[in-house]
C-alpha cells in the first residue's frame, strides 16, 4: 500500500509513529506537508503537487490536521478524496469536529449527553444565558481552539461578558458552557478507531489549573474502559462521521458527559499511559479501507 500522512511535523510523536509502523507493515509511507503542496483544478482534472512531483498512485491518506493549518490541510485532503485516495478521517468530519459548537449541535441531536452550553453575541442576553446552563461559574470556549486554548472559567457574570467582548473584539465567536465542579480537572480520554474503543486514559490537570489537557502540564494514566464509555466514545466518534478520534468524557453527578471529540488526537499520552500500539491499530484500518 501506498500512504499519505499528512501533517506539518515529520519529527512530531504521532506522525513518526504513524509513518514508521505503517512502513514496518511493508507500506510506502509519505509525510506531507500540506502546506507545501499545490493544488491544481485544470480542464485535464485535479492535480496535487509537492515541489513540483505529482502526488499520484495513494491508496490511504491520515490526517494529522492542527489548528494552525487547518484551512490549508483540509483542502488538501478534499483534494486527496476527490482523487479516489481513502481518508481515515474525511475533510468534512474534521471540520465539523473542530467546530466546536457544531459539534454539540450533532452530538445533541444524536442523543448524546454534553455540558449545557449556550452561544449568542447579544451582551444583553448573556446573563440570563449563564443561568440557563447552571449559573456561574462558567466555562467560556473559542469554537475553535485546541489544547485547551481559548479555553476559561469566568466566576462571574461580569467577568464572563468581558471574556465574551474581548473574543468578540477578534471576530471570533465563544460558547458559554456549563462548569462541570465535580469532575475536579480531570477528564477521560478514549481512543476511537475505526469501530472499536482501543483504550482509555484518565488525564488529570496539573495544580491550579482546571485544563486537563497533557500539553497543558496534565498528566495521564491508564483507566479500565467501561463497556459504558468505549460505546458512548464510538456513538459520539460516528456521530460525527470520524473514523479515528480522541474522545473526552467528564464524569458528573448527570452521568458522562462528552465534552470533545478530537479529529487529530495525540497518540504519545495515551501509548505511554497504557502501552497500547496505537500506531499499529491505525496502520490496520488503513489496511481494511483501502
């Protein structure tokens, strides 16, 4: 098999991972900088390009899509499936997943649990907005960010309005979330690819912080995976069309409550937490799509 990887950093953990397992497994493995290649729609057909070298003959691309990038990225990938190459996660189930707020508009009408949240950008509205999700405090999000940025707790009505007019001020748009106290910083991040839950790992947010994210100071350390939450990570995974995702469930007094899905999700924290080969586990569905 012939496979793309598409990511920015060849050195990073889960794209070396991904690349030298699938190249193990006998498959010629290419990581592509998305950001380098061009994208050509002529009478002829759609062409993609490194460097001026077709990129010709892929049997499977994955995905390694950071917020960085991310236009850029998805429209390389599109380009990838409208050639006929196999994603493992599709340009269109990575941008709706990295919305954060359309993401819960899916996840909802899917009969999925998620913190109550609320979006508007009338200042006069927000107040009685907190109360609907439980009041104070709260959580407010950029609908698009990633490790936990853009990501804070406002104690107050007053202080979440200003957290609101400085986003707004950017022309950004934020969620108002319910803050989940009981969950003490901590979180439980699945591993979903393909149609199985391979793992679980509880992440614990370092000291003064509420972020359990491991880029963020977390730690993260291997959980026993109920048969509860492998099956609400692959409802909230297919939900939203993905194949491969890290899932992130609080656990509160209303039961679990998915708090992400994410389309890219690191595969160093989790591996090192349980010892799984996650890597081989992505290589495999490559192998059965394509």
């Amino acid at each position: 098999m012939k496979i793309a990887v598409l990511s920015r950093g060849r050195t990073l953990y889960s794209t070396r991972r991904i690349a030298e397992t699938g190249r193990k497994r006998k498959h010629d493995v290419r990581v592509i900088d998305p950001t380098r290649a061009s994208i050509k729609i002529l009478p002829e057909g759609l062409e993609l390009s490194v460097d001026g070298l077709k990129l010709e003959g892929f049997d499977a691309v994955i995905p390694r899509v950071g917020s960085s990038s991310m236009e850029t990225s998805l429209h390389v990938l599109r380009q990838f499936e409208l050639c006929g190459t196999a994603p493992l996660n599709t340009s269109q189930a990575i941008y709706l997943s990295k919305d954060k707020l359309a993401a819960q508009q899916v996840l909802a009408v899917h009969g999925i649990n998620t913190p109550r949240s609320a979006i508007c950008r009338d200042p006069s509205a927000i107040a009685q907005l907190i109360e609907d999700v439980g009041g104070a405090p709260v959580v407010i999000k950029v609908t698009r960010g990633t490790h936990g940025s853009g990501v804070v707790v406002a104690e107050s009505t007053n202080s979440a309005l200003s957290v609101l007019e400085t986003i707004w001020g950017f022309q950004s748009e934020a969620l108002i979330q319910e803050f989940i106290k009981e969950s003490s910083g901590s979180d439980i991040r699945v591993f979903v690819v393909g149609d199985r839950a391979v793992g679980a790992m509880q992440r614990q947010a370092a000291e003064g912080e509420f972020r359990a994210n491991l880029h963020l100071g977390g730690t993260g350390e291997v959980v026993e995976l109920s048969d509860e939450l492998a099956e609400l990570a692959l409802k909230a995974t297919h939900a939203l069309g993905l194949s491969i995702a890290g899932v992130d469930i609080l656990l509160s007094h209303r039961g679990p409550l998915v708090l992400e899905v994410n389309a890219s999700p690191g595969l160093q924290g989790i591996e090192t937490a349980t010892g799984l080969d996650i890597a081989k586990d992505i290589i495999k569905l490559a192998e059965e799509l394509v």
